[in-house]
C-alpha cells in the first residue's frame, strides 16, 4: 500500500471548481514534483493531503489510515504530513530554536531537554548550527526557509510537502534551499512538491505530475515526460518554460 | 456658613479621586477577563458565539454609557437584585469596557499574519495551542498601545457613574460646588485632577506606539 492514496478528489471554492477528480498514490519514499499553470490548483491539492483545505468528495489514505474531518483525525494526520510554505511563516516572536523546538514541545509534549537535542540536529542538518539563537528577521530568506523545513523535520513526518519553497526567494538564495531539498530527497524522505524549477525536478524527482484545469493531466517519469510530453497542454506548458 | 479654602476643595476631592481610581482599575482588570474571554470565543469561531460577541459590541459601542448604567442600576432592582451605586457602576463599567476591548483585540488577532495559523495547524496544534504560543503572543504586541489609550477612556467613563450616585471625583465636585458656590474653583480642580490620572496614560500609550511601530518580532 502507499503512503498517502488519494483518490476522486473534489473541491470547490464556491462555484469555482479546482479540483475535478484527483487520483494519485504516492509511495515511501518518493519524490513527487507537482507542475503547471497558475491556478491549476497546485496549492490546493497539496493542501488538501495535510487537511489545511477540506474536501467536498473523494478519500484520503494516509499510512493505511482514511483521514475523516474529525479532530483527532486531523491531528493524527499532521504528525504524518509536514509541510513548508512558500512565504516560510517562521513565528516572528521566537528565535530559530525555539522555532524548531516549539511543536514536539506542546504537540508530542516532549521534554525541553529532548524537544532542544532533536532542534540541534536538524538545524545543523540544514546547516544553520550558527544561527540557532537568532530571530527570524535576523536571517536571509534562505535561512528562515531552511529553518522552516528544519522546523517541519523536527516533528519527524512521514512525507513533507512543499509549496513553491524557492519561489520567494532571491535567485542567489535559491540553491542553498533546493540543496537541502536534495539532500532530504537522497537520505529518502517522502517529498511532494509544488515547484517551478524544473530543472531541479528533472534531477532529483521520481515523478512528475502535471496538472491542469483541476485535473492531473500527465504524469510519469520527469526525463520521459520532459523529453516528450503526450498532451499539447503539457508540451505548450513545457515549451513555455524554455521560451 | 464656613469658609472653604482652596486646599479644602482639593483636599477632599483627592479623596473622592481614590474611588475613580479603584474603579477604573476594577472596570480595566474585570473588562479585560471579560473581553479576552469574548475574544476567544469569538476567535474559536462558532457561528452563533461570532454573531453573539458581535451584537454585544455592537449594543454597548453603539449607546451611551450613561444609558448602559441607568439598566444596569434601575433594571437589575426590578429583577430583584438588590445593587448599590458601587455593584452597579463596576458592573456597568465592566461590560462596556469588555465589549471595546473584545473588538480591538480582535483588530490585533485578525492583524496577525494567516500564514501563522497555516504553519502551526501544519505542525499539529489544536486552536489552544495556537492561541497560547503563535498568535496571542503575537497579538499582544500589537495590542498594547491601543490598550492602554483605551485606559483613557475608561477612567473618563467613570464620571458617568455620579449620575446612580456613586461618589467618586465628578460626584464629589458637584456635592462641593454645592456647599461652597465654587462651582469654577471646583470643577476646575476636578478637571486638573482627571489632567493628571489621564495624561500620564496618555503619554504613555504613545511612547508605546512609537517603541512598537519599528518592532517588527
Ligand atoms: N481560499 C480560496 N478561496 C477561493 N478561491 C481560492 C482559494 N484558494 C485558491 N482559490 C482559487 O483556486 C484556484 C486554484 O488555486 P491554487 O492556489 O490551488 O492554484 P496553484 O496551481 O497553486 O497556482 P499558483 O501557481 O499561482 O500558486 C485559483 O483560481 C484560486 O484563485
Ligand atoms: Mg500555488
């Protein structure tokens, strides 16, 4: 079985359909890019795996389990599901290890003492051992993006997703973000994301996901898919991107 | 008939001015467990507690003060409830003192950015959780200048409360003006001595304000 199953996906916003069905299974240890057009409800499916958005139809398996709307359930579901967002959304108030330490702390009410070792790890696994003490706006984008991913590590998910993680970024910020999204790859995290380097994609992911109009419109292997893409929409999209 | 000096006149005033004093802390400290509890109602977001703490803000910013005392002070008597100036003037003080409080907090909690919700719902908070370490410590930054300058208008508002009777500074003035025929002397030095409870605040709400403007954590 996969690690998240989802099947028949629906959701609207009002009258605005965004997602028209959605089938994807994504196994242990995947790395998933999920690509296309603004608006083709990227964001959306990806928030729907860590229940930030509700559906109006279809099943969500997470780790064998279907997630329903209850409380507990959505609970259950985000120690599962880590996720990191395009705008970081570190908290402002706290420093870059209290950042980390904050969830396992009140969530899995984990000891200072254990919450700061597991901080301490990640941070340095992201390479920021240096800036532990320092406030969010003490840091360069990049680093606060590090430290969110640091932050999402820290709860030990089982599949990270991520949000255009490079895309608020300065183009000289960018490579040290997707190193550490590399790295995360290599070691055999389970990754979704929503990106627009396609490069970076072509590279580090098992598979490729296009999406279009609310619909996964083509997918597979990202050299076979870049090389020739089957659908005019996928081939358009990726011509875009070279032009 | 005796003579009143200048020091008389102060002299007991300052005395009265000890009871506006208690009585705007109590309203300030009884309004603020009131509002904050509004607030996280309100916050946690049921249909009806929103439209609920809505109408409550709405009924006591949109009537006078003087009207919301003369129902606490006439209307409770007729449900049996025997209150005197002092039950009714904390009482009546409390709950509009709540109600603007509840809506600027709201103000400070709606300010914070919806990304902090987003990333600690991720990370599995419950709404308490979020409350308590990502969005009230956030919040409170923001909220302490319009606080405080709210203080201002709570102390102002106990003047209101000489009309039940309640003998604090404005009662006591006019109580004095009555025995002295001094009514400029008297409500001259009521008016310094309010200068001086509400300056202070005043001031230092702006301090705040300018200390919180260029903080951004
Ligand atoms: N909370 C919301 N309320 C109403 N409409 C929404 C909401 N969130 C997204 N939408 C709409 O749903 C559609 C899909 O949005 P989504 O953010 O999933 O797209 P996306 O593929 O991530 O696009 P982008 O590349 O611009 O991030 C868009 O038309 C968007 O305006
Ligand atoms: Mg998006």
């Amino acid at each position: 079985m996969s690690l998240v199953e989802l099947h028949a996906i629906h959701k609207s916003f009002g009258a605005l359909q965004v997602l028209k069905g959605i089938d994807l299974k994504i196994d242990e240890g995947q790395v998933i890019a999920l690509i296309g057009k603004s608006g083709s409800g990227k964001s959306t499916l990806l928030r729907t795996i860590n229940g930030l958005e509700t559906i109006d139809d279809g099943t969500i398996m997470v780790a064998g389990k279907k997630v329903g709307d209850h409380d507990t359930d959505l609970l259950q579901l985000r120690l599962n599901v880590g996720m990191v967002f395009q705008q970081f959304n570190l908290f402002p108030h706290y420093t870059a290890l209290e950042n980390v330490m904050l969830s396992p702390q009140v969530v899995k009410k984990q000891s200072k003492g254990e919450a700061r070792k597991i901080a301490e790890e990640m941070l340095a696994k992201v390479g920021l051992s240096d800036k532990m003490m320092h406030y969010p706006d003490q840091l360069s984008g990049g680093q606060q993006q590090r430290v969110a991913i640091a932050r999402a590590l820290a709860m030990k998910p089982r599949v990270l997703l991520c949000d255009e993680v490079t895309s608020a970024l300065d183009p000289e910020l960018v490579n040290e973000v997707l190193a550490v999204v590399r790295q995360l790859a290599e070691e055999g995290m389970t990754l979704v994301m929503v990106t627009h380097e396609m490069r970076f994609a072509r590279e580090v992911c098992d598979s490729l996901v296009f999406m279009h109009q609310g619909r996964i419109h083509e997918s597979g292997n990202p050299e076979h898919v870049f090389a020739s893409p089957k659908t005019p929409e996928l081939a358009s999209f990726v011509g875009g991107l070279a032009g | 008939m005796p003579e009143f000096t200048l020091w008389d006149i102060v002299h007991n005033l300052l005395l009265a001015a000890r009871w506006t004093v208690l009585l705007s802390i109590l309203a300030f400290v009884l309004g603020s467990i009131v509002g904050l509890a509004l607030l996280l109602v309100r916050t946690a977001g049921n249909r009806w507690a929103v439209r609920f703490v809505r109408g409550y803000v709405e009924l006591f910013q949109g009537t006078p003060l003087l009207m919301q005392l003369f129902i606490v002070f006439f209307g409770l008597p007729l449900l049996g409830l025997d209150v005197s100036p002092w039950i009714a003037a904390t009482f009546g003080l409390t709950l509009f003192t709540s109600a603007f409080l509840t809506e600027i907090w709201r103000g400070c909690v709606e300010s914070v950015a919806k990304g902090q919700w987003e990333a600690s719902t991720a990370l599995g908070m419950n709404f308490t959780q979020q409350m308590l370490y990502v969005i009230l410590p956030q919040a409170l930054r923001i909220a302490v200048p319009p606080t405080v300058g709210f203080s201002v208008q709570v102390v102002k508002g106990t003047a209101v409360t000489s009309i039940i009777g309640f003998v604090e500074l404005t009662k006591a003035g006019t109580m004095i003006t009555n025995a002295t025929y001094a009514p400029f002397t008297v409500y001259g030095c009521v008016a310094v001595l309010y200068f001086l409870i509400c300056y202070p605040l005043s001031l230092y709400a702006r301090h705040l304000e300018g200390k919180f403007r260029h903080v951004t954590r």
